[in-house]
C-alpha cells in the first residue's frame, strides 16, 4: 500500500509541479524575479510548483530503491505523459489532436510491450 501512494504522490507532485511552473511563469504581473535571458519569470505560483517538482524528486528516489529502472522509468515516463498531456488540454487550452492521441497510445504500449516481458 506504501508503495503505490509513494507512486501516487510521484505522480499527482511532478505532474501539478510542472502545470504550476508554467503557470507561474505566465503571470508577468506576480513575478518576484525576472531572468530576461531565459524569458522565465519566477512567481509564487512557480515556486510552489518547484517545491511540488523537488517532492516528487524524493518519492522517485525512494522508487528508485524498491523497483528495477528498467521497471520504473518507463512506467513513470508513460504514465507523466499522460498526465501532463491531460493537463496541458484542460489547463491551457492546447490543441488535442488523432496525431497526439496516437502518439501517447504508442508510448502506453510500449510501456505496456517493455513490462509485459521482463
């Protein structure tokens, strides 16, 4: 049971990690620091983001110590696919599109084709 909230926690922290990075960095008018040479703008919203991400981090390091890499790493890889895809049509608006859907259906499968035979 441990195991897979610690998975659930990688999960639900890199993905919300990433979409509040982004949307920190969208919000020029709540910008604490400006890196004009990066056109990166670093807000409270993606400061937060940069905690939940380097949580995420740790739940992958202890991952990391209980299952095989050629176990984990796809299956985090495929399963952050989706989620950031999810995230990025509901939160921003992008476009969804068959060549999309198609292309995360074949990382899924290879996911699937990669841990079906080990």
């Amino acid at each position: 049971m441990i195991n897979l909230l610690t998975f659930i926690g990688f999960f639900l922290f890199t993905s919300a990690g990433m979409v509040l990075i982004k949307l920190g960095s969208q919000a020029s008018h709540n910008a604490i620091l400006t890196l004009p040479i990066l056109d990166f703008k670093l807000s409270i919203v993606s400061l937060l983001g940069f905690f939940l991400y380097g949580l995420s981090f740790l739940l992958y390091a202890t991952l990391l110590t209980k299952y095989d890499l050629t176990f984990l790493n796809p299956v985090t890889i495929g399963v952050t696919s989706v989620l950031i895809f999810a995230s990025g049509v509901i939160f921003f608006n992008e476009a969804l599109s068959l060549i999309k859907i198609i292309s995360l259906l074949l990382i899924l499968s290879g996911v699937l084709l990669i841990n079906l035979f080990r």
